[in-house]
C-alpha cells in the first residue's frame, strides 16, 4: 500500500464499499492521519505482542490493539482498490 496513491478525496466506483470504509480513508488520507498512522503502527504493530515473563494475557491485549490497526490499514485498501 502506497501513500503516494491516495487522492484527498477519493473517487469511489464500487458501491460495496462501506461508509465506514469512506470515512478511514478519508481522515487517514491527509498528512495528519497518515503520521497518526504510522505512529499508531510503531506503538502497536512494529512491536512484539508477546514478551518473555509478561502476564500471558498481555499478549491477548497486544494482539486486540494490533487488530484494530490491521482493520484501519484493510479499510484503506479497500478504497484504494476500488477507486476509479
């Protein structure tokens, strides 16, 4: 996925798409959003989920933070693959 390939509004061609798919990429679009974003990723999903020693449900609560950046990346990529 390309930053570079996103317009600030993007024209959509595919109907299936859901608002809230829209409303991802239209706030993690502008350059704002796109530094919230790779600050969240750093937090979240460039670090480990599971560190020797730690309470194991730590890992169970890592892993439901990542999911939510996975699903913000997912619904961004869905607008880029289906923009005219």
């Amino acid at each position: 996925m390309s930053w570079d390939s996103l317009k600030e509004e993007p024209e959509i061609n595919n109907q299936a798409l859901s608002d809230d798919d829209l409303l991802v990429a239209k706030v993690f679009v502008t350059k704002d959003g796109h530094d919230l974003l790779k600050l969240l990723k750093t937090r979240t999903l460039d670090q480990p989920t599971f560190v020797p020693g730690e309470e194991p449900s730590y890992g169970y609560f890592r892993e439901g933070q990542n999911s939510i950046i996975r699903e913000i990346l997912h619904k961004i990529q869905r607008v880029q693959n289906n923009k005219t």
